[in-house]
C-alpha cells in the first residue's frame, strides 16, 4: 500500500488505477459484482478487493515476482514478459527489497 499510493485513499493514477491498493480500472466489474465494492476509493472497500486479489494471484504463482507481475501488469503482460525470459521487474524488485528490508534482511 505505501509502494502504490503512500496510503493515499483518493488518489487515482494516470492508467486508472484506484485507491490505497491501485486497483486498475479493468477489475472493477468483476469486484463490483463478487466483492460488493461500491466505492473503490473507500479505504476498507480498495483494501479488501485488492488483498482478495493478491491472494487469488499468490494462489497461482508461487514465485513473488510472478505473483507481484501479475498485480502489477497484469497476467497478459506478464505473461510477454515471461515468454521473453524476463521473470522479474522493476516493480516486483522493489517490492520484495521492501518486504525484505521490513524483515530485518
């Protein structure tokens, strides 16, 4: 959440995405319908779809960089990344040096 937005609750970004969690403006159907978000700028609302979303994700990919690539770009970008040989980025380094960095690495 402090990568995304810095804890920002209204912000929207250039490439709409939504809220704390930066939820792209793609996923909001289908949260509307299975997650009830009403108002993806609601703080609980944005947190709630967006760990829902990553853990759907971690489900599938195992790897952090996979699972964060696909939060980040989606699964189709991801996916061109990883037919290129590329199974990491530089948002997906970031975010595990600060995950790491929060552990005491």
């Amino acid at each position: 959440m402090y990568a995304e937005s810095n804890y920002r609750p209204h912000i929207v970004s250039r490439t709409n995405d939504y809220g704390i969690m930066q939820l792209n403006k793609c996923n909001h159907g289908w949260m509307k319908t299975e997650l009830g978000v009403t108002d993806f700028l609601d703080a609980e609302q944005n947190i709630n779809a967006g760990t829902f979303l990553l853990m759907n994700i971690s489900e599938e990919y195992s790897d952090p960089h996979k699972m964060l690539m696909v939060y980040n770009m989606g699964e189709v970008g991801a996916r061109k990344c990883w037919n290129r040989g590329i199974y990491s980025s530089r948002y997906s380094r970031k975010i595990t040096a600060m995950a790491d960095e929060l552990k005491g690495f």
